[in-house]
C-alpha cells in the first residue's frame, strides 16, 4: 500500500482568490490537478498564527469562521499542490500526517 498523507489546509470562511471563495478555489483548482477528492468543513470557532478568535454568530450571514479544506494524497501531490499555492501567492497555514486511505467492504 503507498503511503498517503492527509493534508488540511485552514482558510478563513470569506477568503477570496481569483475573485473565489479560497475554498471553492482550493476545491476546484486540486480536482483540475487530477486528486483524487478533498471536502471543506466549517467550524463553528477558531483561532491561528495571528491568535484573533473567529466565531459564528446566529444572525451573521457571511461569517469569517475557519474553514478546513482537506485531502488524502500521496507525497508528490500534497508537494505539487503545496507549490502550486506558493506560486500563486498564497500563505495558507496547513497540516501534513500519514494516513490510512481505504473503502468499506472491499477486499
């Protein structure tokens, strides 16, 4: 089994690039890269590098919570992708952990 490594980029709910939402952007840019899948996940709260407390609040419509936009890849793909976001100026903090990758019931 080759390796995989789960990698999770941390992105702020309104962050735009190229006029995109990031994490449309992040989404559509790695399906066009040929990987596999990736997801978003919205927190509820969060904090990062600049220690600033991002929360939802009931009656905000665009909220700047944190956003997760992940993927099960193998190395050259988290580097590729990882590049990529650098060439494009881009300074997204991210996590890179060996992962496990399989589907339910296949033999």
């Amino acid at each position: 089994m080759e390796q995989r490594y789960y990698l999770a980029f941390y992105v702020r709910e309104s962050q735009r690039h190229h006029g995109k939402l990031i994490y449309e952007w992040l989404l559509e840019t790695s399906r066009e890269m040929g990987l596999a899948g990736g997801s978003a996940f919205r927190a509820l709260a969060g904090f990062g590098r600049h220690r600033t407390l991002h929360e939802e609040h009931f009656f905000e419509l665009a909220g700047d919570v944190p956003v997760e936009v992940s993927f099960v890849v193998s190395e050259q793909e988290a580097n590729i992708l990882i590049a990529h976001l650098g060439a494009e100026k881009l300074s997204l903090p991210y996590m890179k952990m060996p992962a496990q990758f399989g589907v339910t019931g296949e033999q």
